[in-house]
C-alpha cells in the first residue's frame, strides 16, 4: 500500500520536474540564435571556424547577479560563443569578490577556469590584508571593460563644479558631507584623494553601496556622494541630483555623458582604477590565454556589447594580454604603496 | 521564603554569564575601532544579562516549574547526522554528485531495511524490498541531476566520477 | 497620469498566448521548486539571467515574476509541511503551520497559507500600481537618521517575543546580534569575531542560518526517532496516514475570514516595509507575525493558529509588488529580485530610473499587469499541488527525511556556489536545537539577527553625518513621528503583559 503512495507521489514529482525541463531544454535551442545572427552580422569572421574545437571554460564573478560586474562578464560570455567557447557565468559572492578570486587563485591551472577581476580585487584587498592570494598568483588574459563612477551632488547644492565645491568647503568648513561606499577601501581611498581632508574640512560617511548612496543623495542626506555613473545618470537627467566630475582611467570623456568633465581636468590626479579582466590561474596555457585574448580583441569590436556595455554604465575597452599586465602593474607601482600608506593612517585615526 | 535551588537553569544561565562575561573583557584586547565594538559589546551584554536573568528566575522563585529538558541520550545524533550531512557535501563535491547521492540513499535504506528484516524475521523478502529502494534511489538521484545541474546549471568541480 | 492607449498595447502584449504561457511556467516551477530549501533565490537568477538574452522582455520578465512569486509562496509549503522552510520568508509560518500540521490540520494550513499569501499578494500589486508615486516618493527621506528609529522600533518587537520570560527572550536577542556582527565589518571591513577562519569573513549569510536553524533540528529529531525507535520508524508513516486519511477538512471561509486581522496587518506590513530597500520578505513576515501576536484573538497563537499563518504568508507575498516601488520611483533596486528586473531590462534596452514610467509607460504597465496575472496563476496551481505535497507527510519517515536531508544539502550550496554554507547551515542547526532544547524563543534570534546589520550600519552613519551629535536622530519629523511609535509600542506591550499576568494571577 505504502509502496503505491510513494510511487505515485514520486509520479507526481517527476510530472513536476519535467515540466519544469521543458523550460531547461528550451535553453539550447535559443542558444542558437544568437549565433545565426551572429554570422548575419559579421561574415568576415568565418576564420573562426578554423579554430581547432569548441572548448568550456568557467568564468567566476566575485559578486551576486545583476550588478555591474555580473552583467559585464554575461555579455562578454555570450559573445565568446562565436569565437567557439562556451563561457558558464559562475557567481561567487563574499568579501568584496575576494572569496572568488582566491577561490580561483587555488583551482589547477588546466581547470579553465577565469576570474572576472579588476584592481580592487587583485590588488588593494589583498594590500589591506591577507586575503589568501595576490596578482601574482594569476595569468592575465585579457581587459575589456571599464566601468565609470563619478562624484554626484545633491539638487540645488550651491555650487557647479568641483572648484566651486572645494571653495565651497573651503569657506564653510565642517558643513559639506561626502557619502561614499564603505570606508578603508580603495573607493573611499580615492575619494580621499579628489578631496584630501587634510586640507579639505568635510565629513565622509561610508555608506553600503551604489544604490545607497544614490538613494541618500536624492534624499538630500549627503551633499555629495561617489557612486557609479550607470546609478547616477538617469537621477541626473531628472534632476534628483548632478554629476559633477567622471573618474574614468581609461578615456577622458565617458561617452554615454560626454558633456561631463573627467576628474584630471580638475587637475586632480585621481583617476580610478577599475577596469575588469580576465585572469587564469598561474600556469595557464598560453595557447588558451592567447586565443581567448584574441576572440576579446574582436569582441571589443562588436557594436552590439558596445552598446550593451554603454546601457550598464560601463566602456568597452580592450587591452591585450601584456598592456593589461602592465596597467594592473602600473596601479601597483604608483597606487598601492600609496593606498597603504593612506590606510595606515586610517586606521589611526 | 526564599529557597535557593541549583537547577540546570542555573547552571548553564551561569556559564552563558561567564562566557559572554570573558568575550566582553577581551573585546577590550581586540584590534579594532570602539565603534566597530558597539553592537558586539551590546550583544555579549545583553547574552549576559539574559544568563543572569535565567539563573536568578530559578534561583529565587520556587514556584516556578522547573525546568527538565528531555533527558533522552541526543548527543550521538547531534554529532552524527551533521556528520553525515557534512561527509555528503563534501563527497558530491570530491567524488560525483549522481555517485554520491545514490551511494548515501541506497546505504542508508539497505540499512535499514535489514534492520527492520531482522527485526520482524522477514528476512526472506527482503530483496525485492531493497531492489524497489534502490530503484527509489536512482530516481530521486536523476531528480537531482535534473533539477540542480540540468535546470539551475548548478557549478560543480570536476569530479572524476560523475 | 494615467496613459490608456499604453494600457492597452501592455494588455494586448500580457494577454498573448506566450506571455501567459512564460508565466505559467515561472509559477509552476516557482512553486514546486521553491518549496526546497534554499532554492527560491537562486532559481530566478539561475533561470532567467540566461534567456534574457534572447527572449523578448515581456516573456522574461513573466518567467522572472512567475517564479518570484511562486518560490516565494512555495516556502511556505514546505514549512507547513515539515517544519523545514523552503525561504527564509517563510521562517516565521513553521511555527504555526507545522504545529496545526501535527495536529492533523495540514491541508488547512497549507490552505490558509496558499489564500494568504495570493491575497496579501494582489493587494500589495494594487498598492504598487496605485500608490507607487507616493510611496516611492517617500523611500529618499528616509536616511541614515530615519532608518535607525524605524529599525529600532522593529528590534522593539524583540521585547514582544521575550514577555514570557524575559531572561530567555533577552539571551535569545544576544545570540542574534552576536550572529549578525560576525564577519566583516559592514563599513570599515574590519574583522570582527571570526577566529582567523577565512570563510568566515563573509560573516553568517541569512538563508543558509535561517533553513539550517530551523530544519536541522527537526532532521535531528527524525533520524533519531527512525534509529532509536524501530518498532515506530515504519509505522510513523501510518500513524500521519491514519490522521491524514480522516477525510482532512480544508479552509472554511469562515476561518480565513476570521483572521482579517492577520491578513490585514500582514499585508500593510508587508507592503509599507517592503518598499524600502533592505527589510526584505523575512523580516516583514517575523515584524507581522509579532504584531498581530499582540491583537489576535486566537488563544493558540504560536502553537498552532491558523492566523498565525495568514500572517506570515500575506507579509511574505505583499513584499513581491512593493519590492519593485523604489526600483520604478528611482531605479534604485531595493532587493536582489528588483535588481535582477532592472538587469533584466537593462540587457533590452530599457534604462531604469526616475523616468521610467514616462519613457517607457507601456513597459511598466506590462509589468504591473504582469504581477496580477501571475496571482490567479499561483492559486490555481497552489491548490493543485496541495493534495501533493499533504500526500508527502505520509510517506514513511525512513524514506522521506534522508531526502530532505540530501536536498537541504545541495540546494544550500546552490542558492552561492559556497561549500562552506553547508557547514553554516549545520553550525545553525545545532544553535537551533539548543534553542529547542532549552525553550528559548527563536523570534527574538531572528529579529535582532535580521535587524541588527541594517540599524547598525544607519545608526554609524547618522552618528558620522551628524559629527556626534545625538539631537540628529530626533531632528526630522519623520524621526521624531518613528521614536513615539517605538516608545508607545513598548509602553503598549509591556501593558498589556501586566494585565493578562494580571488575569492569571486572579485566576
């Protein structure tokens, strides 16, 4: 009797599963398409095909999915496929994308497995504490997106750009309040630096994070606030508040507000470093790196993820395999020793 | 009239008093800012105050009940089950998940099922009942397959079996 | 305001046969799959990042709310079921539910909480559709200084869990704010209490400590039960059957009436507090659960009231519309199922922000109708698996519970890739089965736990705004509206305690 019930329930659950399949194994065949339209688009790229096979590869992403991060490797995913590799998305969140990278960083150097990375992770976590790996125990591969943040002010500050802001707090000392994201990290670091408060007499407030900062500006709680400029576009062509300055490394103007100024024609040498790359576990094969580098050369190219890129605030900017060694170890030359000694006297404070 | 009792509220309120009382004393030795040490502070005062709280209930109050935990033997089973638990993630991750997931079933079910055989005396019929079990096994570790790794694309290590 | 030539191209685009279809989809998987532990998160994500791609918006986005809204239900039929809650959302149902499931009630249960949940869940839809403007425009006066009188107004409630003794109310509150701070420090990245384990920094993430905390405990009890008592193990089966197969009455319309109150103040809970970026459905459900534990008249609240359920699931569902208020006001994503729409629409094309609904009208009422259409969806399929998953409690423990076990496993390292939820989830089953062991309350551990990184975080920053000064706190009329509440709340509470000790003691 019991035995019927349990079959019969089992029936029932594997009815329940199934359907649920239905909606798996549709995910092939859309899979598809993208390709076709692909080959509609760009016929020039029929070299491809002679690669020698399609290869998987996983490419983890420190943070949770639908950010910034997350969506910037889900484009790029979807576009290696043309380029004959399948690239799985792996979101690992925990500890400002650190957990993933050391996670990565311990992986076998044949696991094809890659890190989604910018400097935060690779070199001011690990500058501010063991986090159980550094840069150097992984291959780059290759850098491809940029994303801009910028300083924000609330609606109606009584000052228009960034000279007016410092005179602004030079005049009223104590009165300004800047809210960044989190505080002894490398944006309040850099925030520090576009407005040293050795000179500068303001508050900084760490908030928890982009959408934060751009609620408590619109809110007027903060009087400034450094967020990413995907956030604080569609806030500043309402009018809930205006973007003063970009902090772009990589490009002067960011193209999707090229009207707004960079932070260097201030005369402030405090460009973020934030581009994302692609890292292999040390070791890697540098046939792989080689040929991933290249398929990111051409996706760099590619309209649509250029555009896709620009809807998430971001630049699409391709450097290869030995520039994006030499950018991550310019900002570790010029910035870290910088920033350690910055969080040195933080944590006196 | 006050009648002192030493229940076993009094005992464990005392010790969740001096263990939060010796985490409060060595937050004073911790490396960090006072306001990182804010709400750990409020919290181990407030574990302590809450022992304190428990302890002089049972102490000063006789006609409160008192308290009598089930006195059934749970330690085995509060070690074993996470133990087990914890040996199958560990072992769907290092050996397979189809492997391990049907491995931990059909064990556990055998086991079972010649206990209960042995009990009843019906050992004769047993296989077919294991047969069915380890059918039952099979289908729910497909279930799986499908449902973390087919549908959620669950991310999985390599294992070498699968 | 209204743009009627938008609503209907949005009813003609929702009211085709694939949108319906996408939908329908969204729910049963939602449902069914949402009910094991740990997946309702991550299933969304896992599902619907990868067509966004390529599907047209409206079909993602009915994949994306049919599974929001049915994992978000189906927690809480596991819950009802087995004790074991499918989401975090549904924590605060297992108390009542699987109490009237024990007593033979399941099929009322899971009943009420199916009603419950489609109801608290059209009502917050309206609210979002009706009141989106002004409670939208509401969320950016609420800063640091505003946010910490209304979280310590919700950690008030604690006191509410503790009146029955005080000791074990107050320790079970220390245990949750203990839990919450360890790890990184939210602000400075300081390392609190971590012990030098590098897992550990990530600090204790709520859905793996919610599930473990409380479906551990209860695989504990079954395996030892299965082991230590043979002669039950295979009857325990029978014993459920034999309750069961009583000819279960279902929900009466007299009794989902009669918890208007529970229904009603689950619902204004849930929609007021699940429009502000960071409660999320948890809280809203043990803030709603403790409130109405104060005005219900149900003298078995707590140990088997079927309001107690209505609560808890109208809170749980009535955050699903209001979540996406300050995502549609501001493009500002208030949890992770808003932030994975606003990418969802992001990667169509779509730029989230203040102008939305002006810039894309159509779009937005799609979504609103969207969010209705799913509701009729998620009764109807609720109540076809009801008779399901009532059959699954009579299937014999020895074969049931190591299934559930292996389940809670894997799906706890699914919702982040992360080995070490596993041994999270089982450190909080055994703090679990201390709680009990020793008759403490569990909603004071889930309050504060709940609470204390969201007060913290504000009460830090106002103290950082205000350079110190503590008058900031009570400056906005907001702030000063949130700390009469608190102090009446409390005042209320410990009132009303006096006079029912009083009663007993009359007796």
């Amino acid at each position: 009797m019991t035995a019927k019930r349990v079959f019969f329930v089992l029936l029932a659950l594997t009815l329940v599963f199934a359907l649920g399949m239905m909606a798996g194994c549709e995910e092939p065949a859309p899979e598809e398409e993208p390709e076709e339209e692909a080959v509609e688009e760009e016929p020039e790229e029929e070299a491809v095909e002679e690669e020698p096979e399609d290869i998987e590869i996983d490419i983890v992403v420190g943070f949770a999915a639908g950010g910034s991060n997350d969506l910037s490797a889900r484009y790029m995913a979807e576009k290696f496929a043309d380029y004959g590799i399948q690239a799985n998305v792996v979101n690992m969140p925990g500890g400002m994308g650190t957990e993933a990278a050391y996670h990565v960083s311990t992986q076998s150097p044949d696991s094809n497995m890659f890190m989604w990375a910018h400097p935060l992770i690779m070199l001011f976590e690990p500058a501010a504490g063991d986090r159980g790996f550094t840069i150097h125990d992984f291959d780059p591969v290759a850098l491809l997106a940029s994303p801009t943040f910028c300083i924000g002010s609330k609606a109606g500050a009584p000052w228009e750009d960034m000279d007016d802001l410092v005179q602004y707090i030079e005049d009223n000392p104590g009165e300004v309040t800047l809210g960044g994201q989190g505080e002894g990290n490398m944006m309040h670091f850099i925030a520090e630096l576009i407005l040293d408060p050795d000179e500068l007499d303001y508050t900084y407030v760490g908030l928890e994070g982009g959408a934060d900062v751009a609620l408590n500006l619109t809110g007027g709680h903060v009087d400034v606030g450094h967020l990413s400029l995907a956030a604080a576009r569609p806030l500043h062509q309402d009018g809930d508040l205006t973007v003063l300055v970009n902090t772009q490394i990589l490009v002067e103007r960011d193209p999707l507000m090229p009207d707004i100024p960079n932070v260097i024609e201030f005369g402030i040498d405090a460009q973020e470093p934030h581009p994302l790359a692609l890292w292999g576990p040390k070791g890697t094969d540098p046939a792989l790196i080689t040929r991933m580098s290249e398929a990111m050369s051409q996706i760099a190219q590619d309209p649509e993820l250029i555009a896709n890129y620009e809807g998430a605030g971001m630049i699409a900017h391709y450097l290869d395999t030995d520039d994006t060694w030499d950018f991550f170890m310019d900002v570790e030359e010029n910035m870290i020793p910088r920033f350690k000694e910055w969080l040195a006297d933080y944590e006196t404070r | 009239m006050i009648t002192f009792r030493v229940t076993l509220n009094v005992k464990i309120g005392l010790l969740i008093m001096i263990l939060s009382a010796a985490a409060f004393i060595w937050t004073y030795f911790m490396p960090l800012r006072s306001m990182e040490l804010f709400i750990p502070r409020i919290s181990l005062g407030l574990m302590g105050f809450g022992g304190f709280l428990i302890m002089l209930k049972d102490f000063l109050e006789s006609a409160e009940k008192i308290f009598e935990p089930s006195r059934e033997k749970i330690l085995p089973y509060l070690i074993g089950v996470p133990a087990a638990m914890w040996l199958y993630g560990w072992s769907f991750r290092n050996i397979g998940l189809l492997t391990s997931t049907f491995l931990f079933l059909t064990i556990w079910w055998v086991s079972i099922s010649i206990r209960d055989a042995k009990r009843t005396e019906t050992m004769q019929s047993v296989t077919p009942k294991i047969l069915k079990l380890a059918a039952l096994a099979f289908l729910i570790t497909a279930s799986v397959q499908l449902l973390f790794i087919e549908l959620l694309n669950m991310y999985m290590p390599r294992t070498f079996l699968p | 305001m209204f743009d009627m030539d938008a609503m209907r191209e949005a009813f003609f685009i929702v009211f085709a046969l694939d949108t319906v279809i996408f939908i329908m989809i969204g729910v049963v998987v939602g449902i069914s799959v949402g009910a094991i532990p740990g997946l309702a998160h991550s299933l969304p994500i896992a599902l619907v990042l990868p067509f966004s791609f390529v599907l047209p918006i409206h079909q993602t986005m009915g994949l994306l709310l049919g599974t929001y809204k049915g994992g978000t239900y189906g927690g809480s039929i596991t819950a009802i079921s087995f004790g074991t809650p499918g989401t975090s959302g549904a924590a605060a149902t297992v108390a009542d539910g699987y109490a009237l499931t024990k007593l033979g009630k399941g099929k009322k249960a899971l009943e009420m909480g199916l009603y419950a949940s489609v109801t608290g869940d059209v009502l917050s839809d309206l609210a979002l559709i009706f009141l989106v403007v002004p409670i939208g425009m509401m969320a950016p006066r609420f800063g640091p200084a505003e946010l910490s009188a209304l979280y310590f107004l919700a950690l008030s409630l604690v006191v509410v869990f503790s009146t029955e003794n005080p000791g074990k109310g107050i320790l079970s509150a220390g245990i949750g704010f203990f839990l919450a701070i360890i790890g990184r420090d939210i602000l400075t990245g300081g390392l609190r209490f971590t012990f030098g384990v590098r897992y550990l920094e990530a600090g204790f993430p709520l859905v793996p400590l919610l599930i473990g905390f409380f479906a551990v405990p209860e695989i504990i009890k079954q395996f030892k039960e299965i082991i230590s008592k043979p002669e039950q193990s295979g009857i325990v089966g029978e014993v459920a059957e034999r309750i069961l197969s009583l000819k279960e009455e279902g929900l009466t319309l007299k009794e989902f009436i009669g918890s208007w109150r529970g229904l009603g103040l689950g619902t204004i809970i849930g929609t007021l507090l699940g429009a502000l970026p960071g409660p999320g459905a948890t809280l809203c459900s043990y803030t709603a659960y403790s409130v109405t534990s104060q005005f219900s008249k149900d003298v078995n609240y707590g140990k088997g009231a079927l309001e107690g359920v209505a609560t808890a699931e109208a809170a749980n569902n009535a955050t699903c519309g209001a979540t996406f208020i300050p995502l549609l006001t501001f493009g500002i994503p208030g949890s992770s199922i808003a932030a994975l729409l606003m990418a969802a629409l992001i990667m169509e094309g779509v730029p989230v922000g203040p102008r939305v609904v002006v810039d894309h009208t159509v779009v937005v009422y799609t979504l609103f109708l969207l969010l209705l259409l799913a509701n009729p969806f998620n009764l109807l399929f609720g109540k076809l698996l009801i008779p399901v998953y009532s059959k699954l409690t009579k299937i014999p423990a020895a074969i049931l519970w190591p299934v559930i076990a292996i389940v809670l496993v894997i799906g706890t390292y699914a919702l982040n890739n992360r080995p070490f939820d596993i041994v999270i989830c089982l450190i909080a089953g055994l703090i679990g089965y201390f709680f009990k062991w020793f008759k403490l309350p569990d909603g004071p551990l889930v309050l504060s736990f709940l609470v204390t990184p969201l007060f913290e975080a504000n009460f830090r920053q106002a103290l950082t705004i205000s350079r110190g000064d503590l008058t900031y706190f009570f400056a906005s009329g907001i702030s000063q509206v949130l700390w009469i509440v608190t102090v009446a709340t409390i005042i209320l509470f410990v009132r009303k305690r006096r006079k029912t000790e009083g009663k007993i003691a009359g007796d």
